[in-house]
C-alpha cells in the first residue's frame, strides 16, 4: 500500500481539483461564454404602445394585415381549385 505520503497527495487532489475547476469557470464568464449580439438592441425590439392613439394605430396595422394575409391566402385557394379541376378533366 502507499504510505501516509500518498493519503496527503490524494486529499490534496480531491480539494484542488474542484476549487481549480470553479475558478476556471469562475473567472472571466463575460468574454469565455458569450455570445456577441446575442439580444436585440432596444431599437430591434418591440414597442408596446400606451398611449390610447398608438393602440388604436396598431390595431388599425394588424387589421390591414391580416386581410391581406387572408386575400392572399384565398388566391391561393382559388389557384389550387382551378389547377385541380385542370387535372380532373376540367370540371365536367
């Protein structure tokens, strides 16, 4: 068996060994684990409207796009029904 010289080294190791790894990890975290650009700039974000004009402006935006989106989607549609009934023999 080893001796009272190895019992030393191994508890030196079993406490070095974590307190070393937390300090590696510990020290420097804002350059070793980050990400540039990582959140938006406030510019980039969205803005949540307060006053009563502004809720009125962007519920006005979202109506606008929502029957554009749903014009477009029933052209679409119309699209898809014309290019099946192509393929069936035209509708007879």
């Amino acid at each position: 068996m080893g001796g009272p010289n190895l019992e030393v080294f191994k508890f030196g190791m079993y406490i070095m060994f974590p307190i070393a790894i937390m300090y590696y990890y510990g020290t420097n975290l804002d350059k070793r684990f980050s990400v540039p650009d990582f959140w938006p700039k406030p510019e980039q974000t969205n803005r949540i409207p307060f006053e009563k004009e502004e809720i009125h402006n962007e519920l006005q935006r979202l109506r606008q796009r929502r029957l554009f989106l749903r014009e477009k989607r029933l052209e679409q549609d119309k699209a898809m029904g014309k290019r099946s009934e192509e393929e069936n023999g035209g509708g007879s």
